[in-house]
C-alpha cells in the first residue's frame, strides 16, 4: 500500500523536517511503500494548506495519509475538521497516525473486527482534534492575556510586529519572474523559506500582474 506522509510546523523557525525520518521509519515497519512526502511550515487551524491540497490531489484511493499525530494534521475548527475529514473520505484514503495505534489497523484489510476499530479510530480521531483545537485555542488566550497585561503595566508599550524578510522575498520574486515554470518546493529550497511563503509571494505578484 501506498503512504503519503505529511509533515507540518507552524513557523519557519520549526523544522517541518523534523520527523521526516520517524515517519519514514513507521512506513517501513507497517510495510507501507512511500509514494510522496509533504512538508510545510503553515498553521494546523489553516485549512488550505497548499501541501496538504497537493497531497489530496496526488493520492489514489486506497492509499494512506500518515502523519505523526492528529495535531500535525489538524487544529481546526470543528466545521473545518469536518471539511477535512469529508475530503480525505470521498479521496478513499485511510488516515494512519503514527502515535494513534488504533488507527495502524486502517493499513489492514478490513474484516468485522476491521470495521469495530475504524468506529473507535474515528471517535478518537475527533476527540483528538477536538483536544488540539482547545490547546491551541488556550495558546491563544494566553498569549492575549500577556499582551494585554503588558498594556496595563505600560500604556505606551506596543508590541514589535514581524516584518517580512525583504531580501528573501525579492530573491523569491526574481526566481518566479526569472523561471515561470519552477516549483514551489524548488524555489523554497532556494530561497531557504517555507513553500506557503512563495505561495504568498506569488499571490502578491499575481495581484499586481497576473502571471502567464
């Protein structure tokens, strides 16, 4: 069987990498064949995620979704989840997460007992995300609560936003001019930056001049 393997860190300062090789060590043991491997550096509450898109675009159904666990895969809304849930279903994919034994069975052929554990995967799988999704969601109350005691304790403090990085963006702007026809994943690799930062780079080209 056929495994598509997604990795996710929310920053580039978080290596998406870093995993890559316990998963592919996962797939071997589970005798998975790795078709594809899928690396990004956005937020879990995004649900279009070009790696992710791409990944549901490429796959086959009867083939596998592997991730490391359910917070790579998701920190999303309930609605989104289920968005992304109908997705991966009407792909026909079996999603196996690596810290979630239950769903290793989906890599089986299913029989009666088959069909008991992916009921009891599923309901983990939403509890999970559910659980991912409130973690995130108290990071963000905090970090909320931080600012905000800050502005009391100093009313004149504001806090430093993150600039873009102007040099990388206008090395990514000249290889999309310079080669229309590069992938994103090569000119991040070039550029040394996620693929989701030349999405947005080219989104901005393409709102002053649609490329052709």
């Amino acid at each position: 069987m056929k495994a598509h393997l997604y990795l996710r860190a929310s920053t580039k300062d978080q290596d998406a990498l870093r995993a890559k090789a316990s998963l592919e060590s996962f797939a071997a043991d589970k005798g998975l064949v790795v078709a594809n491997i899928y690396s990004e550096n956005i937020s879990g509450t995004k649900l279009h995620r070009p790696e992710l898109i791409r990944l549901l675009d490429a796959a086959h159904p009867g083939e596998c979704i592997v991730c490391e666990s359910v917070d790579r895969l998701s920190r999303l809304s309930q609605s989104d989840w289920e968005t992304l849930k109908a997705k991966i279903k009407a792909k026909g994919l079996r999603l196996v997460i690596a810290d979630l034994p239950t769903s290793h069975m989906m890599v089986q052929d299913k029989g009666i007992t088959g069909q008991i554990m992916e009921v009891i995967n599923s309901m983990l799988l939403d509890l999970m995300a559910t659980m991912s999704r409130l973690d995130q969601e108290k990071r963000v109350e905090r970090i909320k609560q931080g600012l905000a005691n800050k502005r009391l304790a100093d009313p004149t403090w504001t806090p430093k936003g993150k600039g873009k990085n102007v040099e990388k963006w206008a090395k990514i702007q000249s290889l999309i001019i310079k080669h229309p026809g590069m992938s994103a994943d090569d000119i991040a690799k070039l550029a040394d930056v996620g693929v989701a930062t030349v999405y947005r780079v080219k989104q901005q080209i393409q709102a002053v001049a649609p490329l052709h």
